[in-house]
C-alpha cells in the first residue's frame, strides 16, 4: 500500500480535538476560510487513500456524520465506499460500510497494511492512535492544517513527550485563512 499519511486539523497552540464542534466545545475549524486550495487538498486527500484508519472516537463521530451524505465531488462517496479499520478494544460490531476492527497489535496491523499493494493509509483525528505510530515509526507524512486560534484548552496531538524526534518540514502553503504544514521523519 501507500504511504501512512497523518492529516489533523490544529490551532496555534497544538490543539486538535473537537474541531467541528461536535462534542460541543470546539468548532473553531470551521470559523475560518480554508478556501478552495484547501478543499482540494482534503478531497486528494481522500482519493489518494484506500484505507482509512482511526482510532474508536474518532470512528464513532465520522461513523455517525458521512453515511447518507453526498457531495458533487465525490468525497462523501469515496468516505463512505472506501475500507476503514478502526483500532479499539471496546467497539462492538462496527456498522459503517466496509470496516474492520483491529484490536491488538496495532503495529503489526499497520505493517500489514503498508505492504499491500495500493493507495494510501489516511488517519484523521484519532491522537492516541497517531501518538502510538509515530512511537513505532509507521508515520510517512505528517500534514498539519493550521487554523489561526488559540484554543488555551482541550487535547494537543503532541501531549508530553508524545512529539517525534525529528520531521522535516517537506512543504507549507496557505490556503484561505489556514496554513497547511507538511511534514516527513527527517532522514538519519
């Protein structure tokens, strides 16, 4: 498979919960205009990926928000059609199309996964996840969508300690109000 490709919306100061508001104390992504550049690096996002792996929360909330939705480019299609593993040991039967559950050795499941044949593995959300493949070397790309807020609160996708050694920024760019940071373990 592709590359395992990290995409997080984040303020300036780190933090990436609730960024759409749907656990009632976020909502700050979408008070900013990310413009169209924006929505075209989100919808290649999207078509660039065949597999779309989550942790259990954030699972739950795109489980509960894109089935039934559609859109004229194809991105609420491509949500919904493509395969989706979620890593958690507390899930019941998952009910989105195409998923499985993974629910231990993660690592493993990842390497699995990079070495089939095919697009890329998209993790959106899902910090604890993204902590757990970053400490074990599965992260290939890094993209940061920068929003312009302090949020002062709420989970920062780098808790302590939790931040990788070293990326090296590949690439930045400004689309609407919002800067997108792309990063790559920097090389040895």
């Amino acid at each position: 498979m592709g590359n395992v490709v990290v995409s997080e919306f984040v303020t300036l100061d780190g933090v990436f919960e609730d960024p759409g508001g749907a656990e009632g104390a976020g909502g700050w992504a979408f008070r900013f205009e990310r413009g169209p550049e924006g929505d075209r690096f989100k919808l290649d996002e999207v078509m660039d990926a065949d597999v779309l792996l989550l942790g259990r929360k954030t699972y739950e909330g795109f489980a509960a928000a894109w089935p039934g939705r559609t859109d004229d480019a194809g991105f609420a299609d491509k949500m919904n059609s493509m395969r989706k593993v979620v890593v958690s040991t507390t899930i019941g039967e998952p009910a989105w199309e195409n998923t499985t559950v993974v629910r231990d050795d993660v690592a493993g499941a990842v390497r699995a996964l990079r070495a089939e044949p095919g697009g890329n593995v998209l993790v959106a959300g899902s910090g604890s996840l993204v902590q757990a493949l970053l400490g074990e070397g599965l992260v290939d790309e890094l993209s940061l969508m920068v929003f312009p807020v302090l949020q002062g609160r709420g989970r920062r996708l780098f808790e302590d300690g939790a931040a990788p050694a070293s990326l090296e920024l590949v690439s930045t760019r400004q689309t609407g109000e919002v800067a997108i940071l792309t990063f790559r373990p920097a090389s040895s």
